[in-house]
C-alpha cells in the first residue's frame, strides 16, 4: 500500500509578497510593543540609517526593521506606515534599551 502524503500544498496559501519580505514578530520590551522583521542581506538593496547608533546601514548588510505595534494605523493588517518604520542594525535593536538613541 502506498504511504499517504500527509504534507499539505501550502504554496497556493502563501502571499509572495510577504514571503519575500519576511514575517513580522511582536516583541514586547520597556520601550512598548515592536513590529520586527528581519531583512536579509540579499533583500538589503537600500541604505538606511541607524537610529540607534546614527551610522549607514549600508547596502547587502542584514538588518531588522522594527514599527510601534500599538500605532492607530489605516493601512492594511494594522501594521503602520512606512513612515513608522525604522531599519536598525541588529546589534543596535538588541542594545537599545541599554543606551540611548543618537
């Protein structure tokens, strides 16, 4: 008797876009709720600034976008604006609530 394949087609239910993009986590810390996603190097196609540490985040480098998670938003799913957003060296999104921002 043949094995059953009990793996579902998940390819018809994910959304490129946000495949390609990342999934957002909640994380919860003395400075409030955060959106935060990881952008990989190869997604890295822009330069940033750091808020934490006021220096580039230069193109090809990995990084974590981070958005206040309980902002009143009009934008789809509730996840804020681009406005809201912020790309932080990962270093200086770990460390943030240990200094201030420059």
């Amino acid at each position: 008797m043949p094995r059953k394949n009990n793996r579902r087609d998940d390819a018809a239910e994910l959304d490129p876009e946000k495949v390609r993009r990342g999934a957002a986590w909640v994380v919860s810390g003395p400075d409030g709720c955060w959106y935060v996603r990881s952008v990989t190097a190869a997604g890295a196609v822009k330069v940033y600034r750091c808020p934490g540490c006021d220096h580039e985040i230069a193109q090809g480098v990995a990084h974590v976008v981070a958005w206040p998670a309980d902002i009143d938003s009009d934008s789809a799913y509730g996840l804020g604006t681009i406005a809201d957003r912020r790309h932080w060296h990962t270093a200086c999104w770990n460390a943030r609530t240990r200094r201030r921002p420059r």
